[in-house]
C-alpha cells in the first residue's frame, strides 16, 4: 500500500452541459502524484486547474478515465466512502478559510474529527498539537475575528492537518493575504512538505508555484508542462 502514489490519474475527462453546448473542461489528464510530493497545479482562469482539484479532492466525479486515490479506484466508491475519504483522507485548505466563526480556533481544528467520531479527549489533544504545528499554541481560544488574516490560514491548516490525512490540497491558500504573509504561509508549507507530508497547491501566481518542488500546468483542460522545481533557499 504503501508504495502506492497517493494521486494516480489516467485518461480523465470532465464535460459539462451549459445549454447546448458541451463545454470540455478536462480533455484526458494523465498525473501521477507520489508520497511525500510537493506539487503546483498551475494555469489560468479557465484551463481546468480548478476542475482538476475538485476531481482530486473527491469533490466532484470525472465524465470518462481513471482515478486513484492512495491506490483506492475512487469510481467504484459508494457515497459514504466518498464522504470518509473527503474527511479523513484529504486536508482541505481553501482561499476564504472556512472557519466557524462564532467558535475558537482550537473547535474549528476539532470539525473533522467529531464528524469522524474521535472521542472528546483524544481530539483535543489532537486539535491542540495540530494548533502547535502551525505555531498558533497561544491562539487556541481566539475565535476567527480575533485573529489576522494570516492566523486565519493557520488555523484552517491545522484543520486539514489534523485527521493525518495523506494529502493536504490547498486551493489559492494566499489568495486573500498580502505579500508578507503569503511568504509565511508558504514558509509554513515548506516545513509541512520537509516534514513528510504530500501538498498539492492550485494556484494562478507563478510566484506561489515556485515555492515548490514541481509544477505541472494546465491549458485547455490538457497538461501543458510538468517539470521539477529547483529547491528555493530559505527566506
């Protein structure tokens, strides 16, 4: 199993009707993602990255090809397993945060694991070590409006880091932060990557894409280049 790659993609396609006219989003991606990978899916607004991720994260379900997640043929899943794999398996980490807002960031990092019925104190304590990831140990009863825009990332970090999930897919994670707290941010990435985890970043900014270790972009809902990244010096 574990020599498995956690993303493995063949011949898939994804079709959508808009009236009547078919609109070809995915026109036939072959991808394979390894373990412990650090990967950009770039490309426009438009090429189909975004198509791609929701394919990936389970999300969404393709018109024609292959897809395995973690050596699981995520086509022959039945919708609870969907569900399970979406909570536990992958670790979403989204644009506008999706934080509870009336709830403390250590409640927020919580979410996942009462879906998955972990008992009270086990997910505490997993919820605060999750926090103390992200360096947000002293934030734990802040709720999200207490917090700046960056510890807000943080915060939804942790959550996606917490279930131990074998792959963390962060959706445009700088999208609404300034450029000095983009570059913690993907600081922050690039420890989880050095720390064994498989990120996959959707992103639009070359600049975010070059934080990496490879970038596969995306045009007219085909692979237009995949190539390794040569590894940045610390900032």
């Amino acid at each position: 199993m574990t020599s498995e790659p956690v993303i493995r993609t063949e011949g898939l396609t994804r079709s959508f009707q808009m009236g009547s006219t078919t609109v070809h989003a995915l026109r036939g991606v072959d991808l394979v993602i390894e373990r412990g990978e650090y990967v950009a899916i770039m490309g426009p607004s438009g090429s189909g990255k975004s198509t791609l991720m929701n394919l990936i994260g389970c999300l969404d379900t393709p018109t024609s090809g292959e897809f395995w997640l973690d050596g699981q043929p995520v086509a022959k899943l039945e919708e609870h397993e969907l569900a399970r794999i979406r909570n536990q398996e992958i670790g979403f980490v989204f644009q506008s945060f999706n934080l509870l807002a009336r709830a403390s960031a250590l409640r927020n990092v919580e979410l996942p694991l009462i879906y998955g019925g972990v008992p009270p104190k086990e997910r505490r304590e997993r919820a605060a070590e999750a926090l103390r990831q992200v360096d947000l140990e002293d934030r734990m009863d802040h709720r999200p409006n207490e917090l700046s825009g960056g510890q807000r990332q943080r915060v939804s970090i942790a959550r996606a880091l917490v279930t131990r999930p074998a792959l963390l897919l962060a959706d445009e994670p700088t999208g609404n932060l300034d450029s000095k707290t983009s570059q913690e941010i993907m600081a922050l990435f690039q420890r989880l990557h050095q720390q064994g985890n498989t990120i996959v970043i959707v992103t639009h900014e070359r600049e975010i894409a070059e934080h990496t270790r490879r970038v596969v972009t995306i045009k007219d809902g085909r692979i237009a280049a995949d190539e390794p990244q040569p590894q940045r010096a610390p900032a």
